[in-house]
C-alpha cells in the first residue's frame, strides 16, 4: 500500500509540472507560480503616479514620517504634562473598616476599672430588657436580688426582675454583671472614611523652566518633523528619477533590439546573396542576443526600482505603479557665486534640523534651570474634607417615653417604659466631618551632593548640544557647498551628452546610408548603432543625475519645494 501511495504521489507531481510546461509553451512566456495556483486572484489594480502625487503620498504614508509625526505627538503631550505642574492636584480616598476586638484603652492605668462602673444608662437599659424579657439568667448568676421565683401555668419559672439603682449598683459590686459582661463603650463595629484632598503649587521657581523646556522640546520635534519631510520629499524625488531613468532605459533597449533584429535580417539576405561571409551573420545574432539579455536585465531592474519607490512611499510593495512624468528638465537654478552664498546664508537660518538644535539648546538650558531650582523652596497650598461613620451593627436605641404616653398596665409599677426606634447609617449622630486648609513649605537643605552633580551634568549638557549646534552650522554649509558642485557638474555632463546625441544620430544615419550604398559593412552600422544606444542612455543618466542634484540641492538649503511647480530656491 505504501508503494502504491507513492506511486500515486509521483503521478500527481508529474501531471502538475506537465500542467505548468503547456501553460509557458501556449503562453509564450514563463507564468507566476501565484497565477499558476490562483487562476481566480485578481490582477492589482494600476495606480497612475505623477511626481507631485508620490511626493504627498510619501508626506503621509512613509514610515518615517508616521514615525517622526508620532514623535511630535509626543512632544505636544510632554508639553501638556508640564502644565499639570501649575493645575491643583484634587484625589479622593474612601475605606471601610470592620473592628472585630477592641482593647481597653485604659489597660495598665488607673482607670482600667471604668468598663466596670456603675452608670445610669446601663442600669436603664438593663431594667427595659428585663421587660422585654431579654435577660438570659447566666448573665444574672450570683446576685439573688436579681432574680424571682413566678407561676407561670402552674409551674414556678426563675427569671430575672427589674432592680432598683442600689440592687442593681450592689449586683455590679458583688461581681456580677446584669448587662452585657463584654460591653465596651469604645468599641465600633463599622467605621467609614471619606475625604477629598486639594493641593496647589504657589511658588516653584522651577516651574516656568519646565514650561519653557516643554515648549522647546515642541518646537524641536515640530522642527524634525518638517525637516523629515524635507528629506522624504527628495528621497522620494530621486527614487521617482531612479524608476523612470530605468523605464526610460527599457525603451531605449527596445529600439536597440529592432535595430538589432533589423541588421539581422540583412546580415541574413546578403549572406544568401553570397555578398557577406557567415561570420557577419553569427556576429549581429550574438550581438542581438547581447542586447535582448540587456533588455531582460533593465526590465528587471525596472520593476525594482518601482518597488523601491512604493516601499519609500509607504504603499504595498505589490502595487502596481505607473510613473506619468518622465525625466523633463524643470527651470534651472542660479548656480552663480553671489546666488549660492545668499542661499547658503538661508539654509542657515530656515533648514528645520537647525532651527531644532537650537530648540534643543534651550531645552538643555531649561534643565540646567530646574536643576538649580532644587536648591529653593517650595510653597504649596493644602486642603482636606473628610467625613467619618461610627456604625455600630444595631442602629436602634431606646428612648424613654412621657408617663402619659405609656400603655403598659405595669407602667406605674415599672420604674420606666422605653419604646425602641431605629435610625439609618446616614444619620447624622454616626457621622462628622472634618475640614483644615493649611500651606506646606518644602525646602531641602543637604541631600547628599546629588544637586551639586546633577546641576553639573546639565551643564555639560548644554554644553554638548551647543557643539553639536555649531557641528551641525558647518555640515550645512559643506553640504550646501558640495550640492551646488554637483549641481553645477550634472549641468556640464548634460550639455555634453546633447550635443553628443545629435552627433551620434547623424552618424547612425550615415551608417545606414553607406550599407546600403555597398561602400560600408555590417560592422561599422552596428558600431553606430551601440554609440547611439550609448549616447542616449548617457543622456538619460545626465538628465537623472541633474533632476537629483537640483533636489538634493533644494533639500540641502532647506528648501519646501513643490514638485511639479518648480518654484526657484530663492523665493
């Protein structure tokens, strides 16, 4: 079974691959394993792209602008943050507290005998549970005048009786405990806490450096956002050239290969003619090979630089991507030694990078500020509300009612009569509250050198951000300096490589002129033919090197230049 299972395997491999090959033989060309698989993917949609649109494209989508406008976010919140230090700080706390034993406070004094005095209150509400007939005999054991013998349905029942203040005093006394032999005037069982604080910064001389920092710290990351777009914009501009310098260079390749195809048929008929050996033949069919395997190559570098170019933009790197602008020469910029130093003194003060160290020099100022601000004090403004429950399980109390209200019988007999009410958690006689407004002086006298060190390494700080200032002045102007050099060289390369063009089309002309006549070989018009493909191909690169250097001049002066528009440098 085995065997027959690999068998079976081998014969589906062999009529896939079978598949395949009559595909490319009856498409006359190779098919994408991902067609070949998935006849039912749609092709990718065409996006035409001019240079203006890959340019806002890329000022959106690119992931060094997303990343350079996110780290400006961050800067706007940091600033945000710096304004929370002069807004008052309001928090609220609530807890709850279950007390299950409470000791006596009094333990170890004098006084620690005062659970067990005789009070008024306890003697009252001692008599009204007696009433009630809530008074277990264990609790009245060993004082006889607490208890009393009565019939009740024939039977005699001992229980206990009201007492008087002196029998109920002398039963206290004698050791025994009528009420509750665990009360404790001091125990709560539920306590609530509440409260609101308030705290405001009056005076910090820190304070307003944090907020000049913070503002800095924006404007620096507001700065490198615009200079990032700056160099996406030509990053993107000269990728944009690169793909169509290429595309430009498959076309040039194409008529190369007709012309080629062409001298080979001739080469073909004058060697049935008898008038050229075979070698001239073999020759144009290598050299026809030559050029198409050319063609192949540039193709490929084509569709390269067209990925490069959406990967740059931040589009799927399976776009499919047309270019519409070609390599036409915009309005060239003023190159003369007057021009450039007006524009390097421009660059020195507009290009973003650095208008953002220098942002970044007051930043490390700022710190350098609110570290000398730690050797000051500190005024703040306090508040506190508060409000506090003492709940204990039985909100009930008994209230002693008027003689005339009372209509127990036994009333006149009983010393009192008592009715029980019962009062909700939020009663006003388990709660109070609590208010203090107050002003907190903090001022730290020695903490160990640590202020000293920290105020020296700001220094230093501000220190290195000004020389990566002054750094970053001369880069400028070398950078600067080298553009308009290479600006001024790609304008002479052109010029050359026009008037060079025009001469190697005239003596491909005369070439063809001169085979046909019989006077010239196949040699000598496939010579002329290679100089022409050169001389345009070189004429493609002199417009591609000067559009790029014309960019990366404009983006070295610090330049917002709107491609498509062709704005001078200097307006």
């Amino acid at each position: 079974m085995v065997e027959v299972s690999h068998m079976f395997q081998r014969c589906i491999f062999l009529l896939l691959c079978l598949k395949i090959v009559m595909c490319i033989l009856v498409g006359g060309g190779y098919i994408p394993m991902a067609n070949a698989f998935s006849p039912s993917m749609p092709p990718p949609v065409a996006l035409e792209l001019s240079l203006e649109d890959a340019v806002n494209a890329a000022l959106v989508k690119s992931y060094a602008m997303r990343i350079a406008i996110a780290d400006q976010h961050i800067a706007s919140q940091q600033v945000r943050g710096a304004w929370s230090e002069l807004m008052p700080t309001i928090k609220g706390t609530a807890s709850y507290k279950r007390t299950l034993l409470t000791p006596n406070p009094f333990a170890g004094s004098g006084a620690s005998g005062l659970f067990s005095s005789v009070d008024t209150g306890s003697w009252v509400t001692y008599n009204e549970r007696v009433r009630r007939n809530e008074v277990p005999l264990e609790q009245v054991l060993g004082c006889d005048a607490a208890l009393e013998t009565v019939n009740e349905g024939g039977q005699q029942v001992t229980r206990a009786k009201a007492l008087s203040f002196s029998e109920y005093s002398q039963c206290v006394l004698a050791g025994s405990r009528p009420s509750d032999p665990n009360a404790n005037p001091f125990l709560v069982d539920n306590t609530f806490n509440a409260g609101i604080s308030f705290d405001q910064l009056l005076y910090s001389s820190a304070m307003f450096s944090v907020l000049k920092g913070a503002k800095a710290a924006e404007e620096a990351g507001r700065m490198a956002t615009e200079r990032t777009g700056q160099e996406v914009a030509g990053e993107v501009a000269a990728q944009y050239y690169a793909a169509v310098l290429d595309q430009a260079a498959v076309d040039v390749l194409k008529k190369s290969v007709d012309r080629h195809r062409e001298t080979v048929r001739e080469a073909r008929s004058r060697f049935k003619e008898g008038v050229d050996p075979r070698f001239t033949l073999l020759s144009t069919e290598v050299e026809l090979a030559n050029v198409e395997t050319e063609l192949v190559t540039a193709r490929n570098k084509a569709a390269a630089s067209v990925d490069n170019l959406a990967f740059i933009i931040g589009l799927p790197v399976t776009s499919d991507l047309i270019l519409t602008d070609g390599l036409v020469l915009p309005e060239p910029l003023s190159t003369s030694p007057g021009d450039v130093d007006k524009l390097m003194s421009q660059a020195v003060l507009r290009r973003a990078d650095l208008l953002a160290a220098r942002a970044r020099v007051t930043v490390s100022q700022m710190s350098e500020s609110i570290s000398f601000a730690r050797y000051l004090p500190e005024l703040r403004l306090v508040a506190d509300l508060g409000a506090v429950g003492n709940i204990p399980d039985d909100t009930s109390s008994d209230v002693p009612l008027p003689l005339s209200e009372r209509t127990d019988p036994l009333a006149q007999s009983r010393l009192f009569q008592f009715e029980s009410q019962s009062r909700g958690i939020f009663d006003e006689a388990f709660w109070g509250t609590n208010l203090s407004v107050g002003l907190n002086l903090k001022w730290t006298i020695f903490e160990g050198f640590a202020r000293s060190a920290q105020l020296q390494q700001d220094r230093l700080e501000t220190k290195k951000a000004r020389i990566r200032l002054e750094e970053l002045e001369q880069s400028i102007q070398q950078q600067v300096a080298r553009e308009r050099r290479n600006l001024v060289s790609a304008l002479e390369r052109l010029g050359v490589q026009n008037q060079n063009v025009g001469r190697a089309k005239l003596n491909y002309e005369h070439a063809q002129l001169r085979v046909k006549e019989g006077v010239s070989s196949q040699l000598e018009l496939r010579e002329a033919s290679d100089q022409l493909d050169q001389s345009q191909l070189n004429r493609l690169q002199a417009i591609h090197d000067y559009l790029v250097a014309q960019v990366k001049f404009r983006v070295a002066i610090g330049d917002t230049f709107i491609v498509g528009k062709q704005e001078k440098a200097d307006e």
